[in-house]
C-alpha cells in the first residue's frame, strides 16, 4: 500500500476525533432531500421565497470562506453549486457550540459531503444562498482533492493530465464537473436510437457476450475458457450472426447496444472495449439504410443541439440530410490518381508499393484495398459520406451487388475522417455464405489472424431461409466524439482501459 500523505494522516486523525465525539462520519439512514442547487438559483425571487422556505440539500464541499463566528461555503450536489450560509448560533442554538467550533471549524474539510436544511436567500452581494439552520456530515473525505484555482467563477489550472483524468475518473468529476455533460449527452444520444428504431416497431434484444465462435467481424478476439464445459470461450468481437439468427426467427427488426472486445491496438479511436448499436431489418436493402441513417443522425444533432450543424475540433459538421456517396473505387482513383478497378492481389500489392504503403505479406485483396483507402483517403472525408460499393474480398457477410461485378452491396459512414457506421444489404444465400467463409479460413492459413472462422451454426440457420435484410453497426463511441466535441474516445469513455498502476 503506498505511504499515506500529511494531508491523508491528518484527516485520519479528524475521523478518530468525530468518533470520540459520537459523530458517525458515514452514516446509514436516508437523507432527506427535496431540492438542488440549480432549480434554488433558477426559481428562488421575492415573489416565491414561501416555496424556500425548508429546503434540504446534500453534496460536496468545494470552498470554505471562514468569517469568525459565521462562513460561507460553497456546496456541489449533482447538478451545480450552490453558496451555503453557516452561523454558529443558528446550527448550535444552545449552549453547547461544539458542532460548530469543533466540528465544522476543525474536523470538517474541502471534499465532505455533507447535508444542510434551511432556507433560500440573497446575500448582500446579490447571490442565492442556502442559510443552514441544521449541519450533518455525510462522507468523510480522507484523500484530498487536487487544488483547482477558481476566481469569479472561472477555472484558471483545471488538472488537465489525462493519467489522472481517466484512471480517477469519479475524481475528475468532483473538480471539474463541466465533464459530466458529455456523459449526460452521451447517454442522450442512446435514448435517441432507441426511441428512432422503436417507432419504427423495431425489438430491442441482448445476445451472447461470450461466444464458441468469434463471428461477425474480421478482429483478433479476447480468449477465455470455461471450466465447467472445459472449452475455449471468445469475447464477442461483433453481434452480428446472432442477430440474424433472429431476423431468420421471425422478428422483422431487431437491435441491440453491445460492448465489444478486440485483442488489437489502442489509441484515441479505439479501446478494446467499446459499444456498438447494431440493427438489422427485414425486407431492407442497403439505399433504404443509407437514407434510414441519416434520418437518425440528422435526428440525434437535433436532440443534443437543436440544429444539425455541430462543432468538431475546428470544423462544424452538418449531419443535414442528404449525405453524400461515393463508391470506394472512385474515392481512391479521387485521392490517389489510380484506379483498382479489376486488379489482382499482385497488381494491388504494387500500387502498395508505388504509394509507400507497407503491407503484411499474408493479407489478401480485400485488406490490401482496406489499406490504401486507409492511408490515402479516409481523411478526406470530413463531411458525412457514404463509402460505397466494397470489393467483393472485404465484406464476406454482404450480398454481391446486383449490377455490379466484383463489389458488394456495402457502405461506410465516413465523418471528420474516420468511420462512424458499417452497414449492408445482407448476405442471405446460405451456399455463397459458405464460401465466403472457406476463402476466410484460406486467409487464416496464410496468417491473417483476423480473418472470419467458419460458424456452422449460423450457416445452418440461413439454410431456414433468412428474408432480404439489410444491418448497420454505429459506433457509439466514435458517434459520442463527434456529438460532443472530444478528441479521444478516451473522453467518452467513463473507465477507459489503461495499464495497471504500479504502487497504489
């Protein structure tokens, strides 16, 4: 255990004090309280002070301004902060002044929670005040809050470094609340989906986490066991083919929000936990999901800023629909002068090298044109565009296309450079599926180590017959970057994974 601070040894010592005194530093019974801080400051005037008149409120001391025989302290409940009046005589009306002279003057710090009831008014200053007319110490902090200057209302050396920030996130919170409203909106932007596809008459179900096949995707999977059935188990990379497994069941919509897990690499676009809204539809094709997408965009902008032009880094994004589309083919001839159309792994491999592209010797055509897109184009696309139309090689769950040779009824959403959604007109032909699968599994054998294992379970189920279907995949985390303004998914993220600490 690491060695305690001055700081945390003298609080310690403040807690023995408030036991010997008979003072529970944490105790259990239910608080009453019945307002907040902002509703106080927004509702309190003259001509309703009757309604403030026995107010209860709970939270956290931020500041204390010591005046003798009276202070003012400013208290932080879960939505804002309010400035509280504390007078001895009023909290210790009989002769006994130890709550106040000892208690609240000695033993009391930055960072309790505590509970005060009184009344609402308006200093000489002209601020919203609670006056306490009872104190109750609900927490006793025993580690201090890093010091965080403020003047007139304004922050001037918010902790800023990111290891405090996401490893003591609950902490970040305390002292810099601001923070919070990305989470609120975040899960704002979740209500949203769900009331969208909901009126739409769509189910919203949960599937396996850990799965005998780790499908749906081309990743490298978290691997556990299971003791009991002695068998490896995977941490699911992808919902998909359980998902479809339902849509061949019967139900004409279904949607789940899943956290996935990828054994890959880490930075501020990936976690190797992460969230991801996956949906499919009946009787669908990817055009309809393509104009299903930007009405739920266009309608998430809306709910969180009431207009569809939102700030990102220093560009404003609109989400108005229409977005545009381009086919992948015609992004890279766009940015890069060449056009793939119709050439092998080896013409591809040097137009790798013509473009200074490194690319592993095991991966096929379909990763070879992931990669050039990848490094030549994808940050182009700032605006929301729909990448359309995919080599048939990269997508082995997605319908050839009907008009097309060699592509597949595939897009991608592209906004502020990077990928935010993944959809198709699904793949429903049982003998091309399997197929499909055999080529992933001659990738594995080359040594692509995300290539797609074959599930016999789910080619049994599409052999049922499953109806023309059309799914998407949004990451919710990506999606949260770009509808609250953050640089990193690690700002969207309440615990994002991090290395252990060494000493703590």
């Amino acid at each position: 255990m690491t060695q305690l601070s001055e700081q945390e040894i003298i609080r310690r010592e403040k807690l023995q004090e408030l036991q010997k005194l008979g003072i529970d530093a944490y105790p259990a019974p239910q608080y009453p309280v019945n307002d907040t801080s902002v509703n106080i400051k927004a509702h309190y005037s003259e001509a309703t002070k009757e309604q403030f008149q026995e107010v209860c409120l709970a939270g956290r001391i931020m500041s204390i301004r010591d005046m003798g025989k009276a202070c003012f302290a400013v208290i932080q409940d879960n939505v804002g902060r309010i400035q509280a009046y504390i007078r001895r005589d009023d909290i210790c009306p009989g002769e006994d002044k130890t709550l106040y002279d000892t208690v609240w003057k000695k033993l009391v710090d930055i960072g309790d929670i505590i509970g005060i009831k009184g009344y609402a008014f308006i200093t000489k200053t002209g601020e919203t005040s609670v006056h306490a007319k009872e104190l109750t110490i609900l927490s006793k902090a025993l580690r201090p809050l890093p010091v965080v200057k403020e003047k007139e209302g304004e922050t001037f050396d918010a902790v800023t470094d990111p290891e405090f920030k996401y490893r003591q996130r609950y902490a970040d919170m305390i002292i810099n609340p601001q923070i919070k409203d990305v989470f609120t909106k975040r899960t704002k932007i979740l209500q949203t989906i769900r009331e969208f596809y909901n009126a739409l008459g769509y189910l919203e179900v949960e599937t396996p986490i850990l799965q005998p096949i780790p499908g749906g995707a081309t990743a490298r999977p978290f691997v556990t066991h299971h003791n009991a059935l002695d068998m490896p188990l995977y941490m699911r990379i992808a919902n998909e083919l359980y998902l479809k497994r339902l849509i061949v069941g019967g139900f004409e919509g279904v949607y789940e929000f899943a956290k996935d897990f990828r054994n890959e690499g880490m930075d501020r676009t990936h976690n190797p936990e992460f969230t991801v809204m996956e949906m499919y539809a009946a009787y669908k094709d990817y055009n309809w999901m393509m104009e299903t997408t930007e009405a739920l965009l266009e309608k998430i902008a809306l709910a969180l800023h009431g207009t569809t032009e939102v700030p990102v880094g220093n560009q404003v994004i609109n989400f108005k629909a229409p977005f545009r589309r381009v086919t992948m083919y015609d992004a890279i001839k766009e940015h890069t002068g060449i056009d793939i159309t119709g050439m092998d792994e080896t013409q591809l491999r040097g137009v790798c090298k013509q473009l200074g592209i490194p690319v592993a010797p095991n991966i096929g055509k379909g990763k070879l044109v992931d990669e050039i897109f990848g490094e030549k184009c994808e940050e182009h696309y700032v605006q929301p565009t729909f990448i359309i139309d995919y080599p048939v090689e990269m997508s082995p769950l997605t319908k050839k296309h009907r008009s097309k040779e060699g592509v597949v009824e595939r897009f991608e959403l592209m906004v502020n450079g990077k990928e935010i959604a993944n959809a198709y007109t699904e793949l429903n032909d049982p003998l091309d599926q399997r197929q499909r699968f055999e080529e992933q599994v001659q990738l594995m054998e080359r040594g692509d180590d995300e290539a797609m294992y074959i599930d016999a379970d789910f080619l049994r189920a599409l052999e049922y017959g499953m109806p023309p279907t059309s799914g998407i995949g949004i990451g919710i985390d990506r999606l949260t970057m770009l509808m609250t303004n953050q640089p990193s998914i690690q700002d969207v993220l309440f615990f994002p994974q991090m290395k252990p600490e060494k000493n703590q």
